[in-house]
C-alpha cells in the first residue's frame, strides 16, 4: 500500500509535533516561513506506513494522509485513493 501525507503548509504553526511521531521520519520542518510568519512542517519523500499518527496528533488538524491500495495493478484496475479520517 502507497501512502503520502499532505499538509497544509500555511495554516501550519510548526509546533513540530508530527516531526517527533513518525515512524519513518518522513515530516521536517521547512527553512521557509508561510504568510502568517511560522515555519511550517514539510512532508519528504519516505515509504509512509499509513499509520496517520502525524494526523492525530497535530492540534490544528492540517494535515492528512492517503493511501492506494493498488487494487490489482496487473489488471490496470486503479483503486482510489482512501483518505484516513484525521482524530477519528
């Protein structure tokens, strides 16, 4: 299963709460600042399990996390995206 995490950089405060959960160290915080002067956190490329912690966790509830199931690849069959419901 493919995962990629999406964040809104600018309602983002950078708090770096998401940084210190993921299991693969697939969030940083950006060297750039958004509109409102904060530094935002910045998803990198990393082989995300899908575990969402970063989602639950983040007070703001900006971020969230998709994954592919990849329904049978073979066949061409593309199954949608599955959105992971944030503080469910």
């Amino acid at each position: 299963m493919e995962c990629k995490i999406t964040i809104d950089a600018e309602r983002c405060k950078g708090c770096g709460l998401c940084v210190g959960v993921c299991p693969k160290n697939g969030i940083i915080i950006s060297n750039c600042s958004n509109k409102a002067g904060y530094f935002p956190a910045q998803a990198v490329a990393c082989d995300c399990t899908g575990c969402a912690m970063c989602a639950l966790v983040c007070p703001d509830a900006v971020i969230e996390v998709y994954c592919d199931d990849g329904a049978d690849a073979e066949s061409g069959n593309k199954s949608k995206p599955i959105l992971i419901k944030e503080k469910a």
